[in-house]
C-alpha cells in the first residue's frame, strides 16, 4: 500500500513522495503485545492484502518524528514504520 505524507501548515516536510509501509492483519490472529513480538512482527503476523483500509478501522501505528532547523526553516521528518490493523470497520 502507497502513503503520501503531506503536512505543510506548520512545519517544512524533509520530503514529499510515495512510500511503501508494511501493514501487518491482526484480524484474525492474536499477538502478545511486547518489544520481542513488535519487533518479529514480519515472522508472526500477515501481510494486509486488501487495497486501502476503511474508515473507522482501528489500527496500531508506528512512527518517529524528528524535527531540525535548517537555513531559518523549522522542517519536520516524519517516519512511518508499519501498521497493524487490529479490526476492519
């Protein structure tokens, strides 16, 4: 699944562009949630195969912001690791 991160209003984005995340379905499996489980995510959960998750859906995401100052222009860096959907709406 492509995702394009786009927010402008308050920050400079460090790059605008289409990426691959992986989406992992917990919708039929269950999972312990701990660092060694979310760290093995790939060996323990199936990939999503649909197109596009619905609205409403409850998911787990994992992400890191960073944020730095560069020639006057506070940018922001948004990294997006993967996602789990939990239950499909």
């Amino acid at each position: 699944m492509k995702v394009r991160l786009i927010l402008k209003e308050f920050y400079a984005l460090h790059y605008l562009h289409h990426c691959e995340v992986l989406i992992f379905d917990a919708t039929e499996k269950m999972f312990d949630f701990s660092r060694k489980t979310l760290d093995d995510l790939e060996k323990i959960l199936p990939k999503y195969s649909g197109d596009e998750i619905s609205a409403g859906s409850l998911v787990m995401v994992a992400y890191t912001v960073s944020s730095y100052l560069k020639k006057g222009v506070r940018t922001l860096s948004p990294n997006l690791n993967w996602v789990v959907l939990i239950r499909e709406a």
